[in-house]
C-alpha cells in the first residue's frame, strides 16, 4: 500500500509535529506500508523527506507539467531506483492541511483539492481530511469547489463545530463529514537535554500571522502587548523565553521583543517538532500566537493563554474548558496582567492545569476514535 502525506511541511513546526504524528500512528499499524510526500523547494527539501524515509512523489505544483510528464516517461523500475512515485500510483491520501481550506487563504487552495480530489477519484485513491479548521467560505466559487471536494472525499474530519457548520452550510450534513480535535494531542514530546528549566520557565510563542492577518488595530497592537507581556514576566519572576516556532519573521519579532526588555530574555529556536512540543511540556506557562504550540501546551496540561487570529483559536480553548485564557491584543495592561495572573498565582494555576488535564484526556480518547474511523475506512 502507498499512502501520501500531503499539506504538511518542515518550516511550520505545527506542520511538521502533524507528518510526524500521522506518520508514526500510520506507520505502528501498516509497517509495510511505503508513505509518500510530494517536494516543495521551500518548506519540503529533499534531505527532509528522505530523514523520515518518504518517496518522492513526482507531483509538484509548480512544475508540475515538466517534471510530472518527465516522470511518466521513466521506466517503472527506474522510478523505483530513485524512490519515485507517481500521483496515479497513491492508494491513500492524509490530507493534514491544518487549516489551509478559507476565504482568509484566497481560492487557490480549495481549487487545487477540488480538482485533485475528482482526479483521485477517477484513479480510485482512498481521500481522507484529517482534522483541520474550514471556513468560511463566502464566494460563489469557493463554495462550488467545496462541493466537488467533498462529494469525492471518503472521510472529512473537521476540528470543532466553527469549521463543521462552515462545511454543512455549504454542503449540507453528510456521513463523510465528521468531528474530531488536532490529533497532534496524542504524540509525546522529547525534552532536549540542552534545555536548561530552571532559566527557561515561561515560554512565549510568538506568530507573524499577528501583523499580516488580522486588523490594522490589532496588528499595529500585536508586538507591543506581547512585550508588555515579557515584561511583567520578567516583573513577576517567571523566567520567560521566547520560542519560534516558524521561520525568519517569527525570529524577527522575537528580537524585537528581546531588545525592548533589553535582551534579557532567551530566545530558542529549536528544530526538531517533538523537541518543541518536549520544551513546552516542561514550562510552568505558555503565552502563544501559534495554534499548535497552545495544542501541545493545552494537551500536556501548561496553563495557557492565547492570542489568535482565526476561530480555531478560540474553538481550541473551548474543547479545553478554559475560555478565560484567550486574550486580545487591544487590552489595556490591567486586564492583560489579570489574565497573567490567572496562570501563575498558585491556587488559580492549579485550578486551570487540573481542568486542562482532565479535559486532555477527553480529547485524546476522540483522537484514537478518529484514527478508529480512519483505519476502518481505509481497511474497508
């Protein structure tokens, strides 16, 4: 069997913690199995996809004429030589597209699955959405590729009931379409051993979709609340840190906010998506801008707060108990430090880590149901 892993890549630690998980929860069952992954010049290289033992599947967007006619041509056995597989030759595809199908990316996305998935169909490949946020969907013509996808789609899982009903209002309930949390809550974190605790207590998580994706208010609000935010740390004696979690403009903010409080504030950059998710498993707290670093906060019960831009932020909070713990940006400083407070006070600390822990474990028994549903569908 040849399953490809698509819409996941190696800049975006979210991304990368989701091939992972997929991978090793795909690969404990179907050991036999060869996994695929198509290449990308920027967030998917070679020496990346090779290290977790993909092939190379001859599929690439933007060059996919030249390069996937030229691949067509190639001798089977020749292909085979180089780990190269075909697009017709997919038996199985995990879409762990995270959030890629909205108005807020523009069409092309939801063009591209539409087509791919009436395509998948005519060669009888098995198409899977593992859970992801959708939506909304607002133009005509998005809503009409929707439709395509999901009527060639065999299983569709949405990650809260926001993207489900921006699904159902589109398509109308269907059997294919189904509910179920990240499934990133199941993998296990490694803690790194150059990670240093002590100095390294609260993590902050900052996220570059905060200037480009939300209002000029918020966006021009964005960095200074965030170094408020180290600030009172720092005030408070919580030993904070910044983590980066994707790319160069998420460094960039992060310096910016060491050099307003002065440099005393660490910044790590790790690249190893189990060994972040390790790091943040270990802190007394976490500030995050970033979705999947409030997953593997939330899921490893480290009392959290949240500054998001789409609904799958505040969605998140709600499957975990804790809607309290989303902020927003234009807040003035009391109520900011409030919400601080929330998480370091002891007594209250306490209270939201017990909740989280109790709501993590709920969650992770719906993601073995989703992966239930997915083996059946694939076995069937």
């Amino acid at each position: 069997m040849l399953i490809e892993i698509r819409k996941v890549a190696f800049i975006n630690k979210g991304a990368e913690l989701m091939l992972n998980a997929a991978l090793q929860k795909m690969r404990s069952v179907y050991p036999d199995a060869r996994y695929a992954m198509a290449p990308n010049l920027g967030s998917a290289p070679y020496h990346k996809r090779a290290e977790l033992g993909l092939y190379q599947k001859a599929w690439l967007q933007r060059y996919k004429v030249q390069w996937g006619y030229l691949a067509t041509l190639a001798p089977r056995k020749m292909r085979e030589f180089f780990g190269i597989v075909l697009d017709k030759e997919i038996d199985v595809v995990l879409d762990a597209a995270g959030f890629s199908y909205s108005d807020q990316w523009g069409p092309g996305a939801t063009f591209e699955l539409a087509k791919s998935c009436m395509r998948w169909k005519k060669h009888g490949t098995k198409v899977i959405l593992l859970p992801q946020a959708f939506g909304p969907f607002s133009t005509p013509c998005i809503q009409d590729a929707v439709k395509k996808a999901v009527d060639n789609i065999d299983l569709l899982f949405a990650r809260e009931k926001v993207s489900y009903q921006y699904l159902v209002d589109v398509v109308g309930e269907r059997p294919n379409i189904k509910t179920a949390p990240d499934f990133t809550n199941l993998i296990e974190g490694i803690v790194p051993d150059s990670f240093d605790r002590n100095t390294n207590k609260f993590c902050i998580v900052p996220n570059y979709r905060m200037i480009d994706k939300t209002s000029k208010e918020q966006s021009e609000a964005y960095l200074p609340f965030l170094i408020n935010c180290v600030q009172y740390l720092k005030d408070r004696e919580q030993s904070p840190f910044l983590l980066i979690h994707e790319g160069a403009n998420d460094l960039m903010l992060a310096k910016k906010i060491a050099d307003a409080v002065k440099g005393e504030v660490p910044i790590v950059k790790e690249d190893h998506p189990l060994k972040i998710k390790g790091i943040i498993g270990s802190c007394e707290g976490v500030i995050s801008s970033r979705f999947h670093g409030l997953v593997s906060a939330l899921s490893q019960g480290v009392p959290s707060l949240a500054t998001g831009w789409s609904h799958k932020y505040q969605m998140l909070f709600e499957d975990y108990g804790f809607s309290d713990g989303l902020m927003d940006v234009t807040m003035d400083s009391e109520e900011a430090h409030a919400k601080i407070d929330s998480i370091i006070t002891p007594q209250s600390k306490e209270r939201v880590r017990v909740t989280l822990c109790e709501r993590s474990r709920a969650l992770k028994q719906e993601s073995e149901a989703m992966w239930a549903e997915v083996l059946k569908c694939i076995d069937r």
